[in-house]
C-alpha cells in the first residue's frame, strides 16, 4: 500500500489557497481537498510494515504548535514543475517531521536523506521552458507577501495514495494526536 503521513490544513487556509490559485497561472492546479502539508512519503509498504508504523506513530508525542504560510516557491529549478505554498519556519514542526522520518524508516519505509521542505502544493504540471515559466515566476515573486494562518496542529494524519487516471486520491487510513 503507497503511504504518507501528513498534516491536514484547516478550512479558512484552504479557501485562501483556492483564492491564490485562481491568481496564479498554474497549468494544472491540486483540488482543493488534497491541500495538506506531508511530513514523510513512505512509499510502497507491506501489511507488517503498515503495522509497525502504525505503532512507532501512536507511539510518538509532542505538544500540539502552531503554523502559518508565508510566501510561494516553485520545484523544478530551470524547469519548473510545481508551485508551492510555503510553511514559514517552525522548529516544532522540524522536530515532528524528523520524528515522523525516524517511525517510518524504523518500521521498513526508504525515506530519502533530504532537506525538508514543508509546503502545500498548489499544482503540479510538466516541467515548463523558460518562456512559458516566465508569467508563473513572476506571479511567484509578486505573490511573496501571501501571508495564511497561524492554526493549531494538534495531529497527523497517516493517507493511502492510490493513483488514478485523474491524479492521486488520498484516503486517510488513520489519525494520531501529538499529545494525549
């Protein structure tokens, strides 16, 4: 089963993201319902490493932090190929996502080594020439002062992520609190 775990963005940030949607030219924009901030993909994994991450997830605590969104980016370098809602930076949230990391590469996940960079995906499309990426760019640059938030993040979610015709659909398989 393809997994992730994640954190779920409350419905006021949602309709603000819808709104920079609109203003952005993104190609290819995410549906409104799949805005969410992943802390580790886990890719394939099988039932007992379901079950052991399971375990290192209810296992893990925290208290609950707050987020904001502060500004856009896109992926891709030279050739961009998403647009992006950036999390300002948030040392509690550093600490869940590396917690989160650890879970899954204990339970069996291969978690590549990288710098986290916690975000909200706006849209993803084929990576684009220098031409056609110029309008996205700018939009990018002009919408830097894009402020949403600050909310409670109280839990994290673990999705499946089945691939469809249409894109991913993500179901929740189970939610953990970070304090009980």
């Amino acid at each position: 089963m393809r997994v992730f775990v994640a954190l779920n963005v409350p419905e006021d940030v949602k309709s603000q993201l819808a709104v920079q949607q609109f203003m952005l030219p993104i190609p290819r924009k995410t549906a409104r319902d799949q805005f969410h901030i992943t802390l580790a993909f886990m890719g394939d994994l099988h039932d007992q490493a379901l079950e052991a991450l399971d375990e290192g997830l209810t296992d893990l605590r925290m208290d609950a932090f707050d987020l904001s969104l502060a500004g856009f980016g896109l992926f891709g370098k030279a050739r961009p190929n998403s647009v992006w809602a950036a999390v300002a930076p948030s040392e509690p949230l550093a600490r869940l996502q590396a917690k989160v990391a650890r879970a899954g590469r204990l339970a069996g996940a291969e978690i590549p080594a990288r710098k986290f960079t916690p975000h909200i995906t706006l849209g993803r499309f084929a990576p684009m020439g220098i031409e056609e990426a110029a309008p996205l760019e700018r939009a990018v640059i002009a919408g830097a002062g894009f402020r949403a938030g600050p909310w409670a993040v109280d839990e994290m979610i673990l999705f499946r992520s089945t691939l469809t015709a249409d894109g991913p659909r993500y179901d929740v398989l189970a939610q953990y609190p970070l304090t009980q």
